[in-house]
C-alpha cells in the first residue's frame, strides 16, 4: 500500500517520484534556504528519494530534477510533497 499524499520528503516511499508542493522555508536557516534554492530546490520540482542513511535514516538521498542530493532528514522534513509528475 502506498503513502497518502500530501507527505513531506522524508516520508516518500522510495524511487516514487512526487512534486514539491511547498517548502517550509522559515524552518531552515539563510544559508540552508539558499544552498537548496541554488540546487533547483522549489514548489513544482520533481523529485524522488533514493535512499537514507543506515543510522537514523541521516542523511537523506533524493534526486532534485536530474540532481542527486544527501541532505539532512531535518531538511527533508520541511518539504511537502504530492503526486504527481512534472510537465516536460
């Protein structure tokens, strides 16, 4: 049985691919907000998770457009996710 959407990007089941449909910027610091904004990080970009870490699940591995990115769980957490495709 698949996860109900809306989630956040932590909790996205493995290569399922989602839209990110908001992002709780006020959560993560300046520099956290800008790095993932730099990245492609955005409301509309797909993405999928990978993998996580074996202790804690940390990091996080997810797949940002065509990026792959380790971010912090706390990061992915912040993130909220629906399904969905994005358009080419």
């Amino acid at each position: 049985m698949s996860a109900p959407f809306p989630l956040s990007l932590d909790q996205l089941p493995r290569r399922r691919p989602a839209i990110v449909a908001s992002v709780d910027w006020a959560s993560l610091s300046l520099p956290e907000r800008r790095r993932l904004r730099n990245l492609g990080l955005d409301e509309g970009v797909e993405v999928e998770a990978l993998h996580a870490g074996p202790i804690g699940g940390d990091p996080v591995a997810v797949r940002i457009g065509k990026l792959t990115l380790a971010m912090r769980r706390a990061h992915a957490r912040a993130i909220i996710v629906a399904e969905g495709e994005a358009a080419v």
